[in-house]
C-alpha cells in the first residue's frame, strides 16, 4: 500500500497560514507509512496551539527529533511532554550543554530568550550581559521518555539519523556568536551536538536539518559518503540570517552557497534561520530548486527527475497515465479506421 509522506510546517519565523502564530524557532510534524513523528518544537508552548489550529493530533506523535541543542527549536519540548508520554525524544547527548551566545560579537542573528539571569532557561545572561544562554531548558534532560545517542543512529527502516564528525569545508559565518561555555571560558561552537534526520519513503530519502550550523554543503557531503548518492530533497535552515546589512564578503559567501547546492540533483526547502534576504538572493540562482516553507504550510514535496527539472511524484504519475491513454485511444482509433477503410475497398 502506498503512503505518501505529509510535512506540515508546526512554526517558524514568518507568517503562513492565517492564525497560525509565527517566531524565531522551527518544527515540523511529519507522517511516513510507519510514523508520525516531529522534528523540533520550536521556541516555545505556540508550537502546540499552531498544531491544534492545523488539525493536528499531537498525542498521536511517536517520535521526536531535536536537531541541536538551542531553545528555539526545544521551547516546545517541555509543554509537549504534558499531552504525550510515550514518544521517544531523540537528541544528541551533547545537547544537553552550555550554549551561549556572545553579544559582543556583532549580533548577528536573533538568538536569545526571556528567561531570568542565573535561571538555566534560555536568555540566562552572565558575562555582565555580553552573553545569554541560548542552550535547551535542563528539565528536558530529565524526562523518561528521552534517548541519548552519541553519533548516528538508525531508528528503523524508514528513520536515521547522523552526524558530522569532522567538516571538509567552511561554516556559515553567523556562527561566529555561538558559544561552548567550558568551565569559565566562552570558545566556539563545533555543533557536535547537530543531527540530521533522513526519512526513507517510497524509493525517495529526505534530508531534514534544522540550522544546517555545520554547512549544508559539508551536510550534503557526509550524507554521500555515509549513504552513497544524495538526498531528493533537503529542508533545513541554511543559519544566513543578519540584523544588520551583509558586508561583501558575506554576500558572496552567501552566493557562493546557492551555486554549489543549485549543482546538487536536490531540490531545497529553506526556512527559519535562512532569513527573507538571503533566500531571496539564493533563489535569483537556484532557481524552481529553492523554495521557502512559511509558518503553518504544508508541503507538497517536488523532486528533482532525471531530466534535471523539479516536480511532484504525483505530477509525474498523471503525466505518465495521461499519455498512456492518449496512447491506448489513438491505437484504437488507428485499428478502426483501418477496418473501416479496408472495408471499403472489399
């Protein structure tokens, strides 16, 4: 029996779908033919209320994916666990550590919360306020129905997930604000604590991040040596977003991103951390293989076919099954008129 895969977009920074809220953060609710599963839970309890307005049953959900270790997309962890105790929460064990960013270093990207100094809640500020904690809500840690892993792991048939252990090229220059606090020090973020899910499903494999923080060129990469080939499609955010204006250097980075991924037999989805200005500028190049995926959208998954082109496997099926009756009648029609003609002549 065929399943078609359905994504739907719980929250993320933009506005979508009419009275679904919108914020800094990323979810997603996916159904496989195995699975009903979420990849983060966005910055907060919002995400529920956008999944209760979509029509989307939460306590149905049998697994979760927390992507890396930052309250934006584990806001929403905690007022889940309330309404479903029996998913598995599968995050990296380094997630659990001091995330921070560093203010001081140009603020670059709106990380940062509201939660009370010294707290261990996202916005904890320490440093004289030159850096907030921007890591997961330490109660997460403590629910049962958390599994740790270390490295890659593969769930099932349909589910894994991997990591990077060492990068072949750069990384996106907004990390440069994000903090490891050890010990007393404040030194940069490796995002050890990054996974990537892929979903298996009818022949295709998505790959879905939630930051891309370790390069989504050098994702793509380590998904080729550990999985052979590339994924059909990708959704993640590429982690480009400035408050400020791109300095040359960062706009051609920026470009220079687009050009390699348009290379890929990929098609993109981006969101969240990508921000409007620089998607905009990634798909003047990419083209029909990037597209943007707003708070509350569902997506209808496009493909890239052997011709390089993009479109749905749906799309490919009506267009097969179109020709094939166009066919079947014109065969028809020839073998009528030939009777008829040789009739004729008789």
């Amino acid at each position: 029996e065929r399943h078609d895969m359905r994504i739907v977009n719980l929250i993320e920074n933009t506005e979508g779908v009419k009275g679904c809220a919108y914020a800094h953060g990323l979810s997603f609710y996916i159904e496989t033919a195995r699975h009903k599963l979420l990849v983060d839970l966005g910055p907060s309890g919002e995400t529920l209320d956008n999944a209760k307005k979509l029509g989307i049953d939460l306590s149905a959900v049998d697994t979760v994916i927390l992507s890396h270790g930052h309250y934006d997309h584990s806001g929403g962890i905690m007022p889940f666990s309330g309404i479903n105790v029996k998913a598995v929460i599968y995050m990296q064990r380094l997630a659990t550590g001091e995330y921070y960013a560093d203010d001081g270093a140009g603020a670059q990207a709106p990380e940062g919360g509201d939660g009370a100094a010294g707290s261990g809640k996202p916005g904890d500020d320490t440093d004289c306020g030159r850096y907030h904690y921007i890591g997961i809500d330490k109660d997460i840690a403590g629910l049962p129905q958390v599994k740790f892993i270390d490295g890659d792991c593969r769930i099932d048939d349909e589910l894994s997930l991997f990591t990077i252990s060492k990068r072949a090229g750069d990384v996106p220059f907004t990390n440069a604000r994000l903090k490891e606090k050890t010990g007393e020090d404040y030194i940069p973020d490796e995002f050890r604590h990054e996974q990537y899910l892929v979903i298996e499903d009818n022949g295709r494999k998505v790959l879905i991040s939630g930051c891309a923080h370790n390069g989504m060129v050098n994702i793509i990469e380590e998904y080729h040596a550990k999985y052979g080939g590339y994924p059909d499609a990708v959704i993640s955010g590429f982690h480009l977003m400035k408050k400020s204006d791109y300095t040359d250097d960062e706009l051609g980075e920026i470009i220079d991103t687009a050009h390699a991924l348009k290379k890929y037999p990929t098609m993109f989805y981006s969101c969240h951390c990508t921000g409007i200005p620089a998607y905009r500028v990634m798909k003047n190049i990419m083209h029909d293989k990037l597209d943007y995926v707003h708070s509350g959208q569902e997506l209808s998954v496009r493909y890239i076919n052997n011709a390089g082109t993009t479109g749905t496997a749906s799309k490919r099926r009506n267009t097969f099954m179109k020709c094939h009756k166009f066919f079947a009648w014109a065969t028809v029609i020839c073998f009528l008129l030939t009777m008829i003609t040789g009739y004729e002549r008789k």
